[in-house]
C-alpha cells in the first residue's frame, strides 16, 4: 500500500513588469535625477 503525502503550497505572486519599471522610475528619479534631465528609456529600464 503507497501512501502519497499531501504538500500544501503557498501562493506565489506574479511579477508585474510595469510595477517593476515604476519602482525605477521612483528611486531614479528621488536619487540620481535633477531637473532638465531626461528619464531613461524603457530598453535601459528592463
């Protein structure tokens, strides 16, 4: 007789890319950006 244990897993939640661009954007911005520079571009982002 097998007997086959239960694993009970937790939810993983997926990435959202565009959450992870606006965090950038953020911590760019209040770090390393004065005023007149431009913002990076969305290849330099991802």
């Amino acid at each position: 007789m097998s007997s086959t244990a239960k694993i009970e897993l937790e939810t993983i939640p997926r990435s959202r890319v565009y959450k992870a661009v606006a965090q950038q954007l953020q911590e760019r911005i209040l770090t390393d950006l004065k005023p007149g520079d431009t913002l990076p571009s969305e290849r330099e982002l991802v």
